[in-house]
C-alpha cells in the first residue's frame, strides 16, 4: 500500500508486542518478580496499568492514522480551492515550502546532526534521492488528475497500490505468494481490463500513481529506522528543490504563475502547501510506532475512500455502470487480499504465542 508501502517509508514496531515498554517502572518490576517468584505481595496487588497503556498507545495510533490518511483523502478539496493553479506550479510550491517548514521542524528539534548524516551516507543519500524523483512523479500526478477532472480514477490509484506492492514482492524480493494474494492480482488484473475497457484506453494515471508509490515505499523500505520522516522529507525536497524553485521563477517570468496574482488568500494557501504536506508524514510516524503494519493496512483504505466519494460528491464526476463494475472488482480484489492479511496475522500471532509457551 507482499510489504504495506507507507508515505514515509518508515518500519513500526507494534508497541503490543513489547508491553513492557509501555509499563511503568514499578509495575514492570512487580511483573518480573511475580514471574520469578520472587513478589513479595499478593497477585491481587499486581497494578493493571499494562493493558490501559497498551490501550491507550493503540487508541493514539488509530486517531493518528486516521488523522494522516484522512488528511491525505481531503486533499483534493485543498487542490480544488487553488484554482486556478495548474499541477506544475502546485507541486512545485509544495516542494519548496515543504522544504522551508521542515527546515524549520529541524531547527526546533535539533536534528541538524541526524540531517547531515543522511547526507554524509552515500546509500542513505542516494536512495532518498531515488525516492524524491518517485514521489514527484506521484504528486504531479495526483495533482494533474485532481485538477483535471479525473479525481475517480486517481483515486482507483490508491485503491490498487496494494496489488502492485504483492506484485513488487514477487518480482523485485522473490517472494512465495499465499493462494489467496494469486487470487487478488488475478482479480486486479480483471478490474484493470474492465476499466480499460470502460475508460477507452488504459487508466495511466491510476496505474502511474499505484506503480510510482509502491516503488517509493519499497525503496524507502531500503532506507528503513535509519532516518525519521521530517529528515527523510527534508532530504527529498532538498534533492527536488532546485528544479522546484527554477520552475516557479518560469512560471513567473512567463507570466502563468498565480501565486502573486490571485490575492493574498491564494498566496498564503500555496504557501500552507508546507505544512499540509509535513504534519499528515508527521501524524503517520506517530501511527506507525504505535500499530502493527496489520492496522495501518486497513487504515491505508481509508484515504482512497475519501478521495473517491470527494470524487463523486464534491466534484460531481460521472460514474457509467461500467466503470461501477471495475471498481466493484477492484474492491473484491482488495477483500480478498485483507482477509489474506487478516487470516495471516492471526496465525503469526498465534504461532509467536505458542513459540512463547
């Protein structure tokens, strides 16, 4: 979204599977005594702040997933309202002033240190620098499907972006696929068919935007705990933003840009570009220290969803039969996959639960 792609990349370690983490320091050592035998009270004094702070480390990572994809399903209303911008000239004022806000998230946290060290490591370096063509390849074009009436099926882009991650695994990591994940490509492929069919032609944006941000995630996957997203972000932009800024100063010479033109509501809107782009990475991190990659594959269905009804009730985009028919099979697929991927963690937990005893 086989691996679940995320924007940032970033790795999560369910805070589920270490509880002792989350508990605090006394009842951590009253749970170590009563397993060595060594308590020196009774068990009906053992403190149950375990599980409520397991539980309230899951309700945090659920309202923090939801916020990061449900902002990421509401953003074409933001693109909607910078009319009459067209998709270069937004995207190109996202990279720079997404670069400005993390500069300073950067300087308030002091993590100038961790941002040359990405720098100083080639590996690190050049596989963000990867990431960065990818993800703008992903923005313009998101953003040129929003803005040109095609939100539906930019949308259908994020509904398939599972599929292609399962594919990825097979062709790029040399992985085994379970029965049923066969089953959902299959059943991808046949949605793909019936909307080319419907469409006229293949549907290239969705298919660009599931490719470009599955390969993102799966190259960022190479990138791992070794940086944070605001600095991950901050490397990307630094890589994209000279051909951001050269772009806008383009635009502006030859007289298409609309950041100056339009009133001080759009110029500030254009400039807000930063912070909506950081603070759903930021909400995202902090969801994925807290869930297992489980949850955040079924939160990740959230943002698509909001995009297409935006789609269809904002936008007022027409939707044939035909079309129904291929999202109807997009979304059998995307069934089948989840309960593989339920059915799946289920039995891992199991296993690690009996591997425990």
């Amino acid at each position: 979204m086989g691996c679940v792609p995320t924007p940032d990349g970033s790795d999560s370690s369910p805070a589920a599977e270490a509880p002792s983490a989350t508990l605090p320091p006394a009842a951590a050592a009253d749970a170590g005594n009563t397993r060595a035998g060594k308590g020196s009270g009774p068990v009906r004094d053992a403190k149950p702040a375990g599980p409520k702070a397991v539980d309230k480390e899951t309700t945090a990572g659920v309202i923090f997933g939801i916020g990061a994809y449900g902002l990421w399903g509401l953003l074409p209303l933001y693109f909607f309202a910078l009319q009459p911008a067209a998709a270069v000239e937004i995207v190109a004022n996202r990279v720079v002033w997404s670069l400005l806000f993390c500069t300073l998230l950067i300087t308030v946290t002091r993590s100038w240190r961790a941002l040359a060290g990405a720098f100083r490591d080639s590996s690190v370096f050049g596989t963000l620098a990867i990431a960065a063509v990818l993800i703008a390849v992903n923005w313009l074009t998101y953003t040129y499907g929003v803005t040109t009436g095609q939100a539906v099926e930019a949308s259908l882009g994020y509904f398939i972006n599972p599929l292609v991650s399962v594919l990825l695994g097979v062709f790029v990591l040399k992985e085994r696929l379970r029965p049923l994940q066969w089953a959902a490509v299959g059943i991808g492929f046949i949605a793909v068919g019936v909307l080319t069919v419907s469409y006229g032609k293949l549907p290239w944006i969705a298919l660009t935007l599931a490719v470009s941000f599955g390969l993102y995630g799966f190259v960022k996957k190479h990138v791992g705990p070794k940086v944070d997203a605001v600095t991950s972000l901050s490397v990307e932009t630094m890589v994209l933003a000279p051909l951001a800024a050269a772009t806008m100063v383009w635009l502006g010479v030859s007289g298409a840009a609309t950041l100056a033109s339009e009133g001080a509501g759009h110029f500030w809107l254009l400039v807000a570009s930063g912070v909506i782009t950081a603070v759903p990475l930021l909400f995202f991190g902090a969801s994925a220290r807290r869930l297992p990659m489980t949850t955040i594959g079924l939160l990740q269905y959230f943002a698509p969803v909001l995009q297409f009804i935006v789609a269809l009730v904002v936008f007022r985009e027409a939707m044939t039969p035909d079309r129904w028919i291929g999202f109807g099979v997009v979304w059998l697929a995307l069934l089948v996959l989840t309960v593989d991927m339920l059915h799946t963690a289920r039995k891992n937990a199991v296993a690690r639960k009996l591997a425990r005893t």
